[in-house]
C-alpha cells in the first residue's frame, strides 16, 4: 500500500455508535453537542473559499496573532537551507545515542531508568512481531518490553500452547463500545487474569462497506507504536469471519466521559494540562512517525488504569512520509550558561521519542543544592543533535474528522498537512478548560461557517489563565503558517509558558489528576470461556468482570 495515499479520504465516519454508514466528517452522538437536526451536506459552493471567505473576518484575528507571535522569544534554532537530513540508520543512531546520554544521566542519584522514563532495552517478545512481517518496529517495543504484565500473560500463554494467541484464547467479557469499523469487547486472556480490549471487526461487512483499507491502517499504525500514550497492539489473529486487534483494556473510559463527570462539566486547569501535555507528546511522537493524526478530540483519549492517557483510534490518521531533520548538532551549552525561563536546555535536544532530556529539571531537585549536582551530570551528557520532525509538507485534500474540531483549511478544501493536528490540540485545549468548543453552530453546516469565518472568544466564566488562553490563540489561528506549531511541531508548543510547570521528562511518572477505580474482580466459577480447547495448568483462576451483573454469564457472542 502506498503509504502517501490518504486512504480516509473516501470513508466516512460516525460518532454514532448506531451509525451503518460513517460519513468522513463525524458528529457526536452522545452529549449535548451531538447535531440533532439533519441537514444536508454542504455544496462545493458553499465550501468554496469565496464564499466562506465573506463570512469570514480571521485576518483581524490572524493579525493579531501574528503580531502577538512577534513578541514570543527567539526560536532556538532555524531549519537551514542546507538541512541535513536524517536517513533512517542515522535516526537509529541518534536514537541510540539520546539512549546511552540519557542512560548515563542519572540525576541527583535516581536512576532514570530504573524509574522507567528512559527505556530502549530490547523487547522480551511479542504476539504482535510473530504474526506479522509488516513493520520493523512492530517487534520492537521497548515501553512494554519488560515490565508488562499483559506481555507476560501472553509470553505465558503462548509458551504454553506453542503458538500465537487465537480467539479461542480469550474470553469476551462485556462490551465496551462500538465503532464503525467493528465492535470493541473488554476481554479475559483465559487462565492468566490478564484483561484486554478486543476490537473485533467482521471482515465481510468491512469489505462490503469498502472500509478494508481504513482498517488495515489502523492496524498497521498501531502496530508501528511503541509510546506509553499510545496503544500497544499485544496481538492480532483472524478467525474465518473476524479480524481481532488486542490491545491495553482502558478502565477509565475516555476524556469526554470524566470532563462530563467534573463540576462545571470542565476540568480545572492543572489536570487539562496534564492531559493535554500527555496528548501532545502522543502526537508529537505520531508526527515523528510521519501519521497525521486527524482525529483528536476528548473521545479518543482514554484513561488508562494508572490515570494517565492512551491516545485511540487511528482509521482516520494519514500516513506520509517524514524525514526528520537534523536542524542543528547542539552546542556544548550547559545549563548555566544559558538560563531560560522555559523549560529549555539546549545541551541535550533531540525528539527521537516522547522522552526529552531537555528538561531533566525534577522538582526534587529545585532545591539549590541538587541544582548543583544537575548542572553538573548535565555537563557530562554528550550534546546531541536538535532534530525536526514534523511532517509540515504532508498534504490530504481529505474532508475528515467531527465537525467542531476541524481545521479551516480542511473545510476550505485548501489541502492540509500537520497543522491539522495543531488546531484540533487548541480545540480540545479550549473544550478541556471550558467545558465547549469554540465554534459550534446549531447545526453542523453553522459549526464549519463559524470556524473558517468567526473569530475566537472565551468565555467569562470559568475563569482561565492568561497563559491557557494564549496558548489557545496561537493554536487556532486560521491560517496554518501562521499557527503555532507550524514549523517547529510540539517543540513550540512544549515551550509556551502554559507548560512551565511540566516536567516533560517525567510527565509518565507524574501523578494523575485522577485514577480510575481499581477493576472489580469477581471469583466466577463460569469463566471457563467459548470453546477453550487449550490446558489451564494450573493458571490462577479467571476473575475479571467490570460491572457486569453477576450472573456468571461471559457474553455469548459469536464471533469467537
Ligand atoms: N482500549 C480500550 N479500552 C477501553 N475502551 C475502549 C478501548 N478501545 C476502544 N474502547 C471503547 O470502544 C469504543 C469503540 O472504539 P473504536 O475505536 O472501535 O471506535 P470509535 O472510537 O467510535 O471510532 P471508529 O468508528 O473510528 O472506529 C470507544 O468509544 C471506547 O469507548
């Protein structure tokens, strides 16, 4: 497949989990802002740029970002016309080096490592590698390599029937939502105690839908991902009838769910920057991979058992190619040489993943006398090279994603990139923080009018920092090359003051704004699964069941 084919764009997508067909522009179906009344699609016409251009007045606003732009520091480095461009050993290389720079610091005593912030060990295995010959990286995930338990079950159960998992390996448990694609089942891995989601999609009516490739995207992307805020894809097996991906069972049920949850039906301003720092190093990771992910919005953020975020659902994501760019071999500036009043070092810069030793600043070390044993391990690491990563010249003339969170350049039909993704992080930025989005309409053709033509407003109430709201006017500027982001990917977000207080180094070990409520285990004398054919040994007992009535009944469900 070629991997430069927008592939979403002729698929259609619905938030309506009780959708048949799924338009490629989404609405959602289950909150208040779901589009009650039908209307009919907007014509070229009305799509075209004159004519949204008269409803529009974003060169004021754009002016004024662009004036407020001119303000911001001087960006740290400038992409130069005689880039060098990473081939791919070469990004190896310095992914290797960041790893034996970053492996060597150990800051203040604590071992970063060990903490698991800083892993690139070899993987112990995976279901996913020996089923597949598609990516290179599939077999390869050193997040989830050694201290995963779910591996473990499933090198487990693996080792014990001597080959890769199959349906008849897992026990449906409850349903957990559905998709357009095909249909999401929290499951057991039989005889281990280990939970999964499921996403069985039947390949007869992907086929008669013509969703075959949006489908088999979605699984190559997750395959390639190996991010703690990204899905790992334990396992994928076909049965006659279905396709199955395994993935981590999320508890904590996605973002839009909790924000609806929170007083206000907002959340307060220290845990949306948590979830959206963890968003944006998710992203920042898929852009380095070169996927656009096109689809940001609370509901495809989930909430893993720790409390921190998995971003989901990548059918309608472009894939492109990316050469990240080496912009610049870092100078042997230390940190005290120069001091920044963002969370800038620019020792030790480089983007090979979501971990950044540009800010090994822990808060336990703010304390002077640790500040001296932080500049001098800083001294020690190897400069590295300062790369760039972002897919800017991707272009999709694709009309994808749900209404309230789309770009204006895509309802412009202008052609888009990685910008996109810029100006939906300011959209879930400002839903996070107030409780709505900027520019919903009555309905859904009033909702793309207001975002190519209205300008941005915040409301009075809740009140909200300055620097939230800045951050929000650089996102959602109207025109892409103007946007924030725009040429630097996340490094400038990471840089606006809204992030001052995240430490991006160690955001994974941060701790949550809020953590789901443990799984309630439930001693099932029935959980002896659908036609499981394989020894239990003496596997512990299994016990999963999350709120589901206690009749002891597993899901009949025939697909397995
Ligand atoms: N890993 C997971 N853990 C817990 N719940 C999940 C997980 N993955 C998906 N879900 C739930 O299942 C539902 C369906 O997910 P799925 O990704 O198939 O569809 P979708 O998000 O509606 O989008 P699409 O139609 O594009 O597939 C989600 O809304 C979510 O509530």
């Amino acid at each position: 497949m070629d991997p430069s084919i927008d592939h979403a764009s002729s698929s259609s997508k619905p938030r309506n989990t009780h959708a048949k067909s799924k338009p490629s522009v989404t609405s959602r179906s289950i909150d208040s802002r779901a589009t009650k009344k039908q209307e009919p699609p907007l014509t070229a016409t009305e799509t075209s740029p004159e004519v949204l251009e008269q409803h529009s007045v974003s060169s004021h606003i754009t002016q004024k970002t662009k004036n407020k732009k001119k303000k911001q520091p001087e960006p740290r480095f400038y992409p130069s016309p005689t880039n060098t461009f990473y081939t791919a050993p070469l990004y190896t290389e310095a992914k290797q080096s960041f790893s034996d720079c970053a492996s060597t610091l150990n800051v203040g005593g604590i071992d970063l490592e060990k903490m698991g912030v800083l892993t690139y060990r070899g993987s112990t295995g995976s279901d996913e590698s020996s089923s597949s010959g598609l990516s290179n990286s599939a077999g390869y995930k050193p997040h989830r390599a050694n201290n995963d338990k779910r591996w473990v079950a499933i090198q487990e159960v693996r080792s014990r029937v001597g080959s890769s998992l199959e349906a008849k390996d897992f026990k449906l448990v409850k349903r957990l939502g559905g998709g357009d694609i095909g249909t999401v089942y929290l499951a057991e891995l039989i005889g281990t105690g280990e939970t999964f989601a499921v996403k069985v999609m039947e390949k007869a009516a992907i086929a008669a839908r013509k969703k075959l490739v949006r489908a088999q995207t979605e699984r190559e992307i997750l395959q390639s991902l190996d991010h703690p805020f990204l899905p790992t894809l334990y396992s994928h097996f076909e049965t006659e009838n279905h396709s199955c991906l395994v993935m981590e069972f999320c508890p904590g049920g996605d973002l839009h769910s909790l924000r609806q949850k929170q007083p206000g039906k907002y959340f307060p301003e220290h845990a949306a920057r948590f979830y959206v720092a963890e968003v944006l190093l998710a992203m920042e990771y898929l852009h380095m991979l070169g996927i656009i992910y096109r689809d940001l919005k609370p509901e495809n953020v989930l909430v893993r058992e720790d409390g921190h975020i998995m971003l989901s659902d990548f059918d309608l994501s472009l894939r492109c190619s990316v050469s990240p760019t080496l912009v610049r071999f870092a100078a042997t500036t230390t940190l005290e040489s120069k001091p920044s009043s963002y969370c800038i070092q620019p020792s030790c810069i480089v983007q090979p993943d979501c971990i950044q030793p540009v800010c090994f600043t822990p808060r336990f070390l703010s304390k002077s006398k640790n500040k001296k044993k932080l500049n001098e391990s800083a001294r020690q690491v190897r400069p590295l090279p300062e790369l760039m990563a972002e897919p800017t010249s991707a272009r999709s003339m694709s009309f994808v994603g749900t209404h309230e969170y789309l770009a204006p350049e895509i309802i412009k039909g202008e052609g888009h990139g990685s910008a996109v993704d810029w100006w939906t992080f300011g959209i879930f930025l400002y839903e996070l923080l107030f409780g709505k989005t900027p520019f919903r309409g009555d309905v859904n053709r009033a909702t793309l009018f207001n975002v190519v033509g209205q300008p941005l407003r915040f409301p009075e109430h809740p009140s909200v920092s300055f620097a939230a709201r800045d951050l929000i006017r650089g996102l959602l500027v109207k025109e892409p090359q103007h946007r924030l982001a725009y040429r630097r990917g996340a490094t400038e977000i990471k840089q606006h003051p809204f992030f001052q207080s995240i430490n991006w180094a160690l955001i994974r070990c941060t701790n949550p704004p809020q953590v789901p409520q443990p799984v309630k285990i439930m001693d099932n004398a029935q959980s002896q699964g659908h036609g499981c054919s394989r020894s239990q040994g003496d596997a512990k007992p299994p016990t999963v069941v999350v709120d589901v009535k206690p009749s002891g009944n597993y899901l009949e469900i025939d697909f397995f």
